[in-house]
C-alpha cells in the first residue's frame, strides 16, 4: 500500500468513527437528563401558595362541621331550662285575721276580732266631707291623692260620705235600717255591728260633689263612678262589692264603696284580674252571716 493510499484509509477510518460519535449523542439518551433544570409549565404551580383546588363532596360518614354561632358560659335566663320566672305574690306578708291589718278580711263569715277594735290613727284628711268621719292615717294620705288626682285628671270633684264608724254606731245604723226595710233587705246592705269594714278605719263611701246617685247603684254608670272604677287601684284602694260578685262578698253591688288595701296588694289583684278579697286569698265570704 503507498502512502497516499494509506493516508486515505486513515482518514476514512476517523471519518466513520466521527459518524458514529454523533450518532450515538443523538439517539442513545430519548429522556431528558435527571440533573437538568425542567422547563417553565404554563399552569399554575401548586405549592401551598397557590389556593386549593375544590374537593369532592364530603360522604354521609364524615360530614364537614356546620359554623356555630359563638356561645355563652351564662345563656340569658330566660333561654335556660328551669330558670326560675317572677317571685310569686305574698300573700302571708300581712294577716288577714288581724283587725290592725291592711288586709284584714271582714265579711258575714268573718267578724273583727275583737269585736270591740278600735283603731289606732284615725285622723280627719284635708277633704270636702258630708259626713265628718275619720280613717286611719293611711287610708288618709291615700285618699287626698287620688281626689286630687280625679280633680287634675278629669276635673271630677269627691266628698266622703262615711268613713271609720265604731262598734256602737254600727249598731244604731244597722237598727234603723231594719227599722225601714226588715232584717232581710237590711242584712243586704248594711253589715251588723262587728262585721263592718267601717269599724277598720280602712272603708270609705265617697258621693260625687256636686251630690249625683248619692250612696245609689247609678253612680256607677256617672263619670265619678267610672273614674273611680278605673283608677281607685292605683292609690291602694279595691272597690269592694263588685256587681257581679254579690254571692262572694255577701252585700249588694255598692260603687261608692272603697276599700284601702294599700298599693301593693291593690297592684297584684289589677294585675292578675281579680276583683274580691275572698277569692284572692281563698276565704270564706257568702250572703249568710255565721
């Protein structure tokens, strides 16, 4: 072999391994190199920077927990379960026994004890009188402000026809009514001596001034009598012998008779409708005197 024909062979046999070299470089590797950096994606990435993607509903088996509006150590009482409601009324505050009492109960069932009491304060209020008969200091106070509120209120005007009245002039008024009118229709209006509110200090006949249905049931159905009616209660008096509740209390419907109970117990029967002594303390009352 010459030289030049050597010389050719040489060279071709580089030329073919330089062929295969690159051929090699080409296709021997299809993936992509594990140590390269990865190309920019077009999505979003989703580290945890990036707001969650939307789950699949929760199953029956784990429900997701329902907010809570934010709760209270103390509920409000009136949502807790046996929260005690407003104090009921007392009524073993005072007696109803004693004669001295406010809440005295006095009716045919029911005489003073003793039948001899006399009160303690009776005084003469500043008011227009047809009768001059004292009350106990009380009533009196309570009396001066209900007439002057019936005047400022409504421009009614009130004098007291009878007030406290002792054992013994319950005597001579009950004789001379059954004098008139017989023991039957007498015991339907005037109480016998010894069970008469009168004898308390605490009872108070008022007639309208100018005089109108004086000690009559027509008062009643007259302004002064609706007024009274309406208002009497707020200055602790109860209109004692309602028309609808002769068969309690024992005496024909008197609208101009008061009774001074004071403001706390005049509240309580306003408030909870009842209208008689008897049936808010659960006395005995009736028609018969026994």
């Amino acid at each position: 072999m010459t030289c030049r024909s050597a010389r050719g062979l040489v060279v071709g046999s580089l030329l073919v391994l330089a062929l295969a070299g690159c051929s090699t470089a080409q296709h021997g590797n299809a993936g992509p190199r594990t140590d390269a950096a990865p190309a920019p994606s077009a999505t979003p990435s989703t580290t945890s920077s990036a707001a969650p993607t939307p789950s699949a509903p929760p199953t029956a088996s784990a429900p997701p927990a329902a907010p809570t509006a934010p709760t209270s150590s103390t509920p409000p009482a009136s949502d807790t379960p046996g929260a005690p409601g407003p104090l009921p009324f007392a009524k073993a505050a005072r007696s109803v026994d004693d004669p001295a009492s406010l809440w005295v109960v006095v009716n045919k069932s029911r005489p003073l004890n003793p039948v001899s009491f006399v009160p303690p304060d009776l005084v003469y209020p500043a008011v227009p009188y047809v009768n001059r008969q004292p009350m106990r200091q009380e009533a009196a106070t309570a009396l001066v402000a209900m007439l002057a509120a019936a005047r400022t209120e409504s421009g009614l005007g009130f004098a007291v026809q009878s007030a406290y009245r002792s054992y013994q002039t319950q005597v001579s008024v009950y004789r001379d009514d059954v004098a008139r009118n017989g023991v039957a229709y007498a015991d339907t209006d005037t109480a016998r001596p010894g069970h008469s509110e009168h004898q308390t200090g605490l009872a108070i006949d008022l007639s309208a001034a100018p005089a109108n249905c004086s000690l009559a049931a027509c008062l009643g159905t007259t302004p002064h009598g609706k007024w009274l009616a309406a208002n009497a209660w707020r200055f602790g008096f109860l209109l004692r012998y309602p028309a609808d509740k002769v068969p309690v209390t024992g005496f024909t419907y008197e609208p101009w008779h008061f009774r001074y109970i004071g403001p706390e117990l005049a509240a309580e029967l306003h408030r909870s409708g009842s209208t008689t002594l008897e049936e808010f303390f659960g006395l005995p009352g009736g028609t018969l005197y026994r």
